[in-house]
C-alpha cells in the first residue's frame, strides 16, 4: 500500500473513531465487518476522496480483474483506427460479462511492440494480454510464454510452438477474391497489402499466389501493392497501375479505405467498377453497401472476434496448463448487386 493510501485510510479512521485495519476492511465489504460500519467508512472514504491502489491490490492478491489490450493506432489516419471499434466493442463487453475491465493500451507506429508489452509486464497491470498485428516470427510470443503470463494473439504469426490465437483466415479470403476476378475473366489482377511484415499480409499474399498457380498465371510483383493504404495512398497506387500500358482488369483491395481511394482512381478516369475493372474487398463495416457501385464483399463480424479474443483469454488465465485454443474466423462472401 502506498504511503498516501495509508495516510486517507487513518484520515477516515481518525475521522469515524475506528482502527485503520477496520476501515481497510469496510472498504472491501469484510464479512466481519457490519454492514452500518461499512456504509459509513464508504461515505467518509467518498468525502475525501479516498482511491484505492489497485496495485497494492494486485502484489497481494495477483489478480487486477483487468485485461489489457496492446493495439497500434495508425495515428495518420482516423477512418483506419475507427474500424477497430467493434473489436474494442466485442471486447469490452466480453470482458465485463467474465467479470473483467478492459484497457487499450494504444501504441503509434514508432513504438516498439516487445518494448511496450515489455512496459506492461513491469506494471504489473493486467491479469492478461491481447496482443495484436503479429509478425515473423514474432518475439512477443516467446516472451509472453516465457514469462508465463496468459496471452492470445490476435493473428498468428510462423513459430512452432503452440500458443492461443484468434486469427482471420486471410489466405483463404485472398484466395477466394482472387478465385471470384479470374471467374468474371481477370487475368491482370492487382492485390492490395497493408504493412509488408506483418503475417496477415503474408496470408493473403500467399492466397493469391496460390489462386494465380492453380490458373497458370505468372505473377507480376508490379501489380502487388504494400502500405497502409489510406485513401490517398491507394488512389495513387491504383492510378499509377491504370495509367501502366497493361492495366489491371481485377482488384482485390486490402480494406474499405483502400476501396475508397481506388473507386477515387477510377472515378477520375471515367472507368466503372463491375465493368472497366472488377473489384472484390474486405469490409468490416459494411461500406461498401452504401456506395453507387458493383462491388463484391468478404466481410468477418469484428464484435465477434473481440468477444472470442476475451473468451480464449480468460480460459488461458482460469487454467494455464490446459488446451491451447486456436480459432480461425472465415470470411463471409456478399456478391455485388
């Protein structure tokens, strides 16, 4: 406990005529303590302003009934960040019903991810991890197992070594929209990548490489887009791609944002989507359903993967020798109207 702590706690004992260990006790509904007692302590506790330190709490008990998140914003690009909110959504409710809080911990795009779940650990903070946006072999994995703290993943990430994850499957997505542009006779198809190391990257990379293999289709890395892809970054990647001497006639974009900035690219050239090129997207928000064009849509409930990420979670922190759970979300197909 804190010196401070200490000095409210015999503040309100001075105050209501009681012994410090008595109003410690009354301020965690001690059984031993009468009930009249307890309302008491609590109304001197709130006139001063008494907080607790759930900390002190923590290093006694181990436990801190909270569950942190680590989730980068992009920092650059709102409408992005706005898209995790029904992660954050489903997982905030999920951990209120298991009886947990939830915290973000937001990182920018400079931070180190080990050095921040680093930070966490020394805090001593939360009961367990999300972490998210898995890389190559990514070190945050064997640190969290190391350290035997309960972790899920959100993503995977190519270690062999058995953890619990909650992922997208992105290959098959890729590979699905790759599949759907070659059936209405795309054979010039470009993909949209966001960060180039990050695994989701990888697997959608590797769904298109294997649609492209199984048509006899060489691959052309000119048509292969990396970024964040906001808006403006896609418009001009994709218009760079129309103004080439062989054009692309497919595209599978990366997000809705991405979407946005090449219905953008296309718009400026007098090209329609659905009959000059033919687009197939992820979107998580539905967007796309609202827009004046032909546009095919995989789509995953984000709510539900916050609420599984917590799920996992808590089963990791209620019994951490048992099975390691993996779960893979698949993408729901919605042809263009």
């Amino acid at each position: 406990m804190k010196s401070g702590d200490m000095a409210n706690l015999k503040q309100i004992a001075a105050e209501l005529s009681l012994s410090v260990t008595t109003v410690s006790r009354a301020l965690k509904d001690g059984p031993e303590v009468q009930p009249s007692t307890i309302a008491r302590v609590k109304e001197a506790a709130k006139r001063v302003g008494y907080i607790p330190n759930h900390h002190g709490r923590a290093l006694k008990t181990g436990r801190t009934l909270t569950l942190t998140a680590v989730l980068p914003m992009e920092t650059s690009d709102y409408l992005s960040d706005l898209a995790k909110l029904p992660l954050i959504e489903g997982m905030t409710l999920a951990a209120r019903q298991a009886g947990y809080s939830l915290s973000i911990y937001s990182t920018t795009p400079d931070d180190d991810p080990v050095e921040s779940v680093q930070r966490l650990l020394e805090a001593r903070s939360a009961d367990g991890l999300i972490i998210t946006r898995m890389v190559s072999g990514d070190p945050r994995v064997k640190l969290l197992l190391d350290q035997r703290i309960p972790f899920v993943a959100f993503g995977r990430t190519d270690l062999d070594i058995a953890y619990p994850y909650v992922d997208i499957d992105n290959e098959q997505i890729a590979y699905d929209a790759t599949r759907r542009l070659m059936d209405k006779g795309c054979r010039r198809i470009a993909l949209q990548l966001l960060v180039a190391k990050d695994q989701a990257s990888a697997m959608r990379l590797a769904g298109y490489g294997r649609a492209m293999s199984e048509a006899g289709i060489p691959i052309d890395q000119s048509l292969i887009g990396h970024g964040t892809f906001t808006m403006e970054s896609s418009a001009a990647w994709f218009d760079r791609l129309l103004a080439s001497s062989d054009p692309p006639t497919g595209l599978a974009c990366a997000n809705e944002l991405g979407l946005l900035g090449a219905l953008h690219a296309l718009g400026r050239r007098g090209l329609e989507p659905g009959r000059d090129v033919h687009i197939v997207t992820r979107d998580n928000t539905r967007l796309a359903r609202f827009l004046p064009a032909k546009i095919d849509v995989h789509s995953v409930d984000m709510a539900d993967v916050g609420h599984k990420l917590i799920e996992v979670l808590e089963s990791r922190i209620a019994n951490p020798l048992g099975p390691v759970a993996t779960v893979l979300f698949k993408g729901e197909f919605d042809p263009g109207e």
